[in-house]
C-alpha cells in the first residue's frame, strides 16, 4: 500500500473560527481560505484530516448526532479526506465522561489514521491552535504548527514548542511545507 503524508488539522481555530462551543450548524464559521488551503494542500501531495476534541457532546451541550452532521458538512464543502472527533472529557454525563486515548493531547485520532489511510508519519504535520494539539503531535512524532487564528501563542494552557509558528492556515500552506 502507498504511504502519503498527511496535514492533522485541528478543528476550531484552524479550519474554522475558534467560538468555544459550537452546537449548532449556524454557529459554525470556516475561514473564508479553507477550502483553497485543502486544495493546496491536496495539490502538494498530503491528505488533509481533522482531528478535533468535541467535549461539547459529553458536557451534554450538544448530540453526537448533531456534531455528525456537522462534520459530514465540513468534510464534502471543505474537501477533507477525513474528520475524527472525540467526544469524550473525564467530567462529562453518560456513556461520554471517560478518560479517553483519543482525546488530544492523547494520539488515538492520530493512530487510528494513520492505520486506515497507510499515512506516512515521518512526513506528517500536525496543525492547531492549542498546546493539546502541539503536544499530541509531538507524541505522535509529527512536525507541529501553532497557529495564531484560533488561541495561539496568547492563550496556550502551557508553555509547548512548535516546530513552527504562523498566523493561519493560509500563511502555513503557502510557506510552511
């Protein structure tokens, strides 16, 4: 099978414009450059997949079937090859409140990738706007990129080191890769 490279780009802050909870189809607001971004990113040879915690499901602010229907929304407008979400937090209600391997900064979204889609991991980048996301790259021995559109340097949980910094996802696709 043909190992590709992938682009791991986190949700909110990235492909979209970061609101805290987004629970409803209206209230999400993808970056007008996103979908061009996807394109250059196909173009140059990589898989674009988005790996996003979605807590709201276990905070009982939203359904999963709903948060489904959003992703099936972003994954044909947006061109991504895939979306995986967790759904879980250790204070959440239900089936959902659960210390998971996927929720980032764990790597099980990553992991699981990279075994359905052969993806070539040396050669992969993850892309967020949060330390959860750089750390779970680099546990998952990625390239990581912090970007400044969603929390960014401003608001990082803690201090992390991204190999790279860049405004958005559009500065990282013309220059970063």
């Amino acid at each position: 099978m043909l190992h590709r490279p992938a682009i791991f780009l986190d949700r909110d802050g990235v492909l979209c414009v970061e609101k805290s909870y987004v629970t409803q189809m209206e209230e999400l607001e993808i970056f007008p450059y996103t979908k061009q971004c996807i394109e250059k990113i196909h173009q140059k040879g990589f898989l674009a997949i988005c790996i996003t915690n979605q807590s709201a499901v276990a905070r009982g602010k939203m359904t999963e079937k709903t948060l489904q229907e959003i992703n099936r929304y972003l994954v044909k407008e947006m061109g991504l090859d895939a979306l995986y979400y967790c759904p879980h937090h250790p204070d959440g209600i239900g089936k959902y409140q659960l210390k998971c391997n996927c929720r980032k900064p764990n790597t099980g979204m990553i992991e699981l990738a990279i075994k359905e889609w052969a993806i070539d991991q040396k050669n992969s980048y993850m892309v967020g706007d949060r330390a959860s996301d750089v750390e779970c790259g680099q546990k998952a021995g990625l390239k990581t990129i912090l970007l400044e559109s969603g929390y960014g340097t401003k608001r990082l949980e803690k201090p992390i080191e991204p190999d790279f910094i860049y405004k958005d996802l559009e500065e990282f696709v013309k220059i970063g890769f």
